[in-house]
C-alpha cells in the first residue's frame, strides 16, 4: 500500500501535549498517555520522543495490536519524514519486516515483542516501549507489559515504559506503574454526530446493516465505515449491498484478518476523487487505522471474541456485545478527517447494560503459550510479576497440565528440553508441539504446512476440509499464500531440527496424511461419526456438527481444529479424515481399555462388557460375563433405584411391614428408619447390595431377597417393639385375628364385624398405647355402619339409634342394651329366641 502523506503541516490535537509527555518521560521511567480516537497519539509521538536526551541513538519500539494497523501507523510515520519504510521508521510483523541500520523507531505486533523479550532480556539498544491501543487488553500486550516491566526493575531501569490509549482507565495503569504520571489529551480532530437506531433482534444483523449503509449513502455525504462481528457477516452483507447499490453509487470493500494484503490495501486506501466506498469491517478497523474519506460509521454493536473452555481444552468463537470504550473507539474513526456521523444500531437506552471496557482476554484465554513462555524466561509463578489483572489460578493450573500432556514440562513442573524446543516455535504450545511430532514421523513439510493454517487465517478459502484447503494453497501465488509458504517452510525446518531429524532438507515422504498431523495437536478433539450424516463427538465430550453434504461429514473420524457456537449447536469450522489406525496412532497414550460394568435400564439388569475408548469416544467392545461380585451387586442395587422402588418385588407381608415401619417412624421419630420411596431410593446400595451377590438383574431378585434387606434395617430390640407395638393382627374379643391396614388414610384402622367387640370396655391402641386403632364397624352382613376411635363412647353414645335400626335389620343378632357388658359374638342367635 503506498504511504498516506501525513504532513507535519496538519495540526492534531495531541500536538497541545507532545511536551508534557517528553517531560513525564524524562523525569520518570513509566508514563500513561490517554487521549480520544483520531487525536493523532499513533504517529505522532513516536516520532516526538526520537530527540529526547534520554533515547540518546536508541531505538524506540511502538507496539500495536494487529499487523494491518502496525503497518499503517510504520507507513505514515515514514512519510510523514518524507522517507520510504525501512529507513527511520521501520515494521516487523509477521510476513512484513522491514528495518535497516538506520531504523531508529520499530513498529512491532505484540506477538513479536513478546519473542523478542525472550530472546533478549537485556532489550540491548532499546530505549523505550510504547504499547498503543493498550484499552485492546490482548494476551500479548499483557504478557508484554509485566515482561517490560519485569526487564525495567530488573535489568534495565532506564528503560522507558509509555502505555497509550484512547480509551482506558489510566489511573489503574499509573498505579501498575508504581504511580507513573498520567498525560491527557482531551482534544477530538473533529466533532462526530451519534444516533442510535433500534434494531429488531430477530432480523439478521446483515439484513439491517446494508438497510442503515444504504439509507446512510443516500442521506449523508463522503464513505461509510460498516462494523459487523466476523467474515461471514461481513461477505453476507456485502452480498446483498451488491444486489441493492446503483450502478457507480459505492465500491463495496471487506476488511478483516483473513484477507490477503492487497485487498487490505483496497479497504484503507482513499477512494478515486469523486466515488465513495463502502468499509464492510470487523474490530480490525477499530484502533490505530485511518481510512480515508471515512465520514460515516454504521456500527452493529456485536463483535467476534475467543472463549477458552479448559474443561473442554478448546477455544470457541462466540459473537458479543462490545464494551462502551469500543463502541467509542469505533465512533472515533468517523472524525479523523472531518466531522462525522456514527449510526448505531442499537437502542440508546441499551447503553447502560454494556460493559465499561473490554473483559481482558487473559480471563478467557488458554494460558498455555503465556505458561510456557514465562517459564523459558525463568517465572516459574505468573503471579510475581506485576498484571493489570493477573492470571487466573484455574487457567494456569490447566496450562499447566496441558504443558505436561504434551511433554514441555515435567512433572515436578519445570521445562524440559522438549519444552524448550516447543517454545522457540512462534505458534501455539499444541501446535508447536505438531510441528516436532510430525517432523519425528518423518512429515515435517506437513507439519509445517498445516501448523501455517492453524496460525494464519484464510488459507486456502474458508472450508472446513484441511486437505482441500491445502490443495487450494497450493496452488495459489498470491503474496499472501507466498509468504505463508515461507512461513511453513521455517515451521517445518524448526520442527526437523527440534526432532533432531536435519535442517538441510526441504521436504519429506509426507508419512502422515493431513488428519494424522492435526490430530497430533489435538487429540482431544478427535471427533467420531455418530448416527446422522455430519453429525460428531469429540473425545473431550462436545458434539459438534459438519453441513451433510460434505464429503468430510461421511468420515468414520475426523481430527477437528477450529469450531464455533455454544454446546447446543456447535460447529466444525476446520478438521480432516482419519482412519481408526491414524486415531490409535495420534492418540497414543490417551486411549483406555478398561473392563465396565454397567445397568441397562431397558432390561433392568447388569451389561459387562470391555471397552476401548478416547476420552468420550467409544472405539471398541466386547461383551463380558457378569461377575457376581459385591461391587457388581452395588451396581445392581443402584441401577435398581434409579428405576423406582416401586419395581421390586414387594409382597402383601413386605408392603405391611413397611407401613409397620412408618407408622411407629411417624408416632415416635428417628428412633426407626426413615422408609420412604426417596429414602430407600437414595441408600439403595447400602442396604439391598448386600443382599443381591449373585443376582445379574431384577428378574433374579426375590421377595426373600428384599424382605432379608429389610428386616437387617432394624436391630433386635426394634423388632420386638415391631411386634409388639404394630403387630399384624389386632386379636378380637372372639379370639379373631383381623389384619391392620397401616397404609389406611386416617391411620392404622381394622374393619370387623361390631358383635365381636361386645363387652371390650377400652379402646384398642397401638405404639403402646399412644395411637387409638380406628374401628371400622360392620354389620352382619359386612357392611360398615360407624367408624370410631372411640370405643367407649360409642357404646354410650349413638350405640343406641345404631341398635335400632339394626335390630330390625337383622333380628336373629344380638343387639344388647349395654354392649359393654355383653358377651363377644360371632353366631346369630339360636331359631326361636
């Protein structure tokens, strides 16, 4: 892209306090800078420090966030010198390195800063660091910062340390500093005008950003600048900008990471005099970039952020809502050249739910890279060094197991040699660890090429087939596929000499296909076909789903390497086929054969079978006789209960003595055991286990078998109070045995015929004496004329109307005056008296 002049003629609002900041900086090791978008802060002060007594022919380093905004900022510093890139002003990112002997200010990525600490503590010839665009709270600006300032105290107490941002709460960061002085610039370049439009949550966010482009070309003057979350968003709208724009009435031009650099260039280059364009970004237009000819700023409020899940080993893409230090951030870059309009796409009121500032990624990244890192550098601890916000305990603990899974660490926790090799890769541990790997299975051309798309996005298009996006990239001469080539050329040329394989080669047998070197990075995510075309598991337990149609979605396995979404709908973004012998080959350790014995529920017995498995994934079996062992009879019993007490096989005499039980639980406590469904559900394998050795299914178990179960649940004195204080039977005057009912509503109740209570002067009881039995009296003929609980007074009380009515009923009974003091009976009287 040829440099935009930037002329030192043009007066920018951070100009007002150029001098506060060289002097903050000369009288102090460490300054904060907080100035509004578009004050100029990028390229301005760089170039205002390079005299300042103190940098004395050093070289000053200004990090940024992403390589398109580094090369922008290196580019306008050049040419607002009046020199080509290279000379006082140089960059060094990825694929884009330019400095010579003359380079005196380095524009760097923070990736790249980080690498460079770690190669040289000392930061030998650096006079200062500045970190712009800091509000962004990258991993690696983070991990950058507490390195600087590990270096300031330690090593290098000239150094000089200047934290910039537009939007950042710059009290907190003086006081990381140790109260470094805090320089504001509280000038704008120019106004912006903010409107905000309520959008309908249920419309695409595509379908209402080329609405509002549309109306904002056709109301307002100059470019608009359009922010939507990631590419797929971002080519949606453009597709439907293209089926709605006039002929000649805007250029449409996407701009995110994955684009190559001369499509970049298209994006921020100034449109030809007397056209106007149309900026389709996401968060990469967000800071320390100025597009020419900007003047309106549409913004969707949504942004593309990684979430690490370390339970699940994996890093999600998930779209949310972007804090109000962005949203303000993307307003800026309507006002770099003239005032502006931002168009929000969201209610104003909404406002107050969105958070202050981005959540730093530290709280939602995987630590391993930052682990390994700091432990080559010598911090064993991530908490001695000095963090805005440390790293959180649980994400260093899974790093740090993760670091051990893949051999970078031992287990007492300290670097091993191939850790060290690991780390000297510029990619992620996994990855880099893939790299080595392949290299020893004789794939290091491979390895290097799949570990280029893993770190590079867009290679070879946007599918989800490793192989077939290799075959494109292959193929491709763009210069961004180029550079990438050179870039797995150094993967697979560390990898050689990590595996101690020789670096003199430039290529292999190619031993392993594309899924066998994925899978090396992650064989948790080996993924297994399920019942439905595209339809997967993966070894750390998360399904995840391909489009059907895809010749991968037929794959018995597949190594997976990017997905998106949340766990309900989670789809494969990258992966490649495997065959059962490369998962066995990838997996190695990982993979358990272990004999299991579990219930099926649809046969209500116990399944031995021995399995082989991968984490989540089901690899192999074969089926095992059942053992009739007490760890088998725990199963049984547990496997019963979640079935329901109610399927065992209970008698008429089990359910009564269970009744029994409760009725005196109920009339005395915890005195006797508690025999509810939920009880006896819950603490199923404490007291039916021990009676079921032997048995492989409920079909095996007896009422004998239960009813020994039950009764071990008293001891011996509860079963003499059982008998006696809730017996089975309450003996009638007659000499009857009449079972209690003691699941009746009312309590424990009998039904008997009332001529065989004549002459019972008390009221029977139960739990000795406490709970009065309830009588359901009957007639001769069984059916019931009173229920009482009170004996006694019946017989004193309306004995005398039921007597009435009965005698005539049935004549040939007795029906005495005092029933009382009457003779108990079970015959009708003799004919003819």
């Amino acid at each position: 892209m040829p440099p935009n002049p930037a002329p030192t003629a043009i007066r920018l609002p951070i100009d007002d306090v150029l001098p506060d900041i060289a002097a903050a900086l000369a009288g102090a090791a460490s300054a904060v800078l907080v100035a509004p978008p578009g004050a100029g802060k990028t390229t301005r002060v760089p170039l205002a420090l390079l005299d300042a007594p103190w940098v004395r022919g050093g070289r000053v380093l200004v990090l940024e966030p992403r390589r398109l905004a580094a090369r922008a900022a290196a580019e306008r510093m050049a040419a607002t010198l009046g020199e080509a890139l290279g000379a006082t002003v140089g960059l060094r990112a990825r694929f884009d390195t330019v400095v010579s002997p003359r380079t005196r200010i380095e524009v760097v990525t923070e990736g790249v800063f980080t690498r460079t600490v770690l190669d040289d503590p000392e930061l030998a010839g650096i006079a200062a660091v500045i970190f712009d665009e800091y509000h962004e709270r990258s991993l690696d600006a983070d991990a950058g910062l507490a390195l600087a300032l590990d270096v300031q105290g330690a090593l290098r107490p000239d150094l000089r340390i200047l934290v910039m941002s537009a939007t950042l709460d710059g009290a907190r960061v003086a006081d990381l500093l140790e109260g470094a002085p805090v320089v504001v610039s509280e000038g704008r370049a120019f106004p912006v005008e903010t409107r905000w439009v309520g959008r309908d949550p249920e419309r695409r966010i595509e379908e209402v950003m080329a609405e509002a482009v549309l109306a904002a070309l056709r109301a307002e003057r100059g470019s608009v600048l359009a922010f939507l979350p990631g590419q797929g968003e971002i080519n949606r709208t453009a597709s439907l900008l293209a089926e709605r724009l006039r002929p000649g009435e805007a250029e449409v031009a996407p701009l995110y990471g994955a684009l190559d650099r001369a499509a970049q260039d298209r994006a921020v280059r100034p449109s030809p005099t007397g056209s106007r364009k149309v900026v389709l970004a996401t968060s990469i237009a967000e800071s320390s970039l100025t597009i020419e000819g900007i003047r309106v700023v549409v913004d969707s409020g949504l942004s593309r952020v990684p979430r690490y899940e370390p339970d699940l080993g994996l890093t999600r893409l998930e779209t949310a809502r972007v804090s109000r230090a962005s949203a303000d951030q993307r307003r800026g870059r309507a006002g770099r050249t003239e005032p502006g309009l931002c168009i929000r796409l969201w209610a104003e009121a909404a406002e107050g739910a969105m958070p202050a500032f981005a959540r730093p990624e530290m709280l939602d990244a995987d630590l391993s890279g930052l682990v390994l890192d700091l432990a080559t550098w010598g911090v064993g601890d991530p908490a001695s060094l000095r963090w805005l916000d440390p790293p959180p305990g649980p994400a260093v603990t899974e790093a740090r197991r993760l670091l051990r899974d893949i051999g970078a660490f031992d287990g007492a926790g300290a670097v091993t040699p191939e850790g060290r090799a690991v780390a000297r890769i510029a990619a992620p541990p996994r990855i880099a660890r893939m790299v080595v790997e392949a290299a020893r299975r004789g794939s290091a051309a491979l390895g290097g090429e799949v570990a280029a798309l893993l770190v590079e996005r867009g290679l070879g298009g946007a599918g989800a087939d490793v192989g077939e996006r290799l075959e494109r990239w292959r193929r491709d001469r763009m210069p961004k596929s180029e550079n990438a080539r050179g870039l797995a050329r150094t993967f697979a040329r560390q990898g050689r000499g990590a595996a101690g394989t020789g670096t003199g080669a430039t290529g292999d047998a190619a031993a392993l296909s594309p899924g066998a070197v994925l899978a090396l990075a992650f064989p948790d995510r080996i993924a297994k076909a399920r019942g439905k075309p595209g339809e997967f598991l993966l070894a750390n337990g998360r399904a995840a789903a391909l489009e059907p149609h895809t010749a991968l979605a037929r794959a018995p396995f597949l190594a997976v390497g990017e997905i998106a979404g949340r766990a309900s709908s989670t789809r494969i973004l990258l992966a490649a086929a495997l065959d059962a012998a490369e998962v066995a080959a990838a997996a190695g350790d990982a993979i358990r054969t272990a004999d299991e014995l579990t219930f099926d529920p649809a046969r209500a017995a116990l399944a031995a079978r021995r399995t082989t498995r991968l984490g989540a994934i089901l690899l192999g079996e074969s089926h095992l006789p059942v053992p009739g062992d007490a760890a088998a009879a725990e199963v049984l019993a547990e496997g019963l209960g979640r079935l329901g007490v109610e399927r065992l096989p209970w008698s008429k005499g089990l359910s009564q003595w269970r009744d029994r039980v409760a009725f005196l639980r109920g009339a005395e406590g915890d005195a006797w055991p508690d025999l509810s469904d939920g009880a006896l559900r819950r603490t199923m394998a404490a007291w039916l286990a021990p009676f079921l050795l032997g048995r492989s299914g409920l079909k095996d178990v007896t009422a004998e078998d239960l009813g020994q179960a039950l009764d071990a649940l008293l001891d011996r004195s509860l079963h003499r109070r059982l008998d006696a204080e809730a017996p089975t039977h309450f003996e009638a005057p007659t000499g009857s045995r009449v079972p209690v009912d003691y699941a009746a509503e009312g309590g424990p109740a009998i039904s008997v015929r009332v001529q065989e209570l004549f002459g019972l002067q008390r009221h029977p009881a139960l739990a000795g004496g406490r709970v009065p039995l309830t009588l359901q009296l009957l007639s001769p003929a069984h059916r019931p004329i009173q229920i009482t609980r009170d004996l006694p007074g019946f017989w004193r009380g309306s004995w005398a109307a039921v007597r009435s009515e009965m005698r005539g009923r049935y004549p040939r009974h007795p029906w005495p005056d005092d029933p009382a003091a009457a003779a108990p009976t079970m015959r009708a009287k003799p004919r003819g008296t």
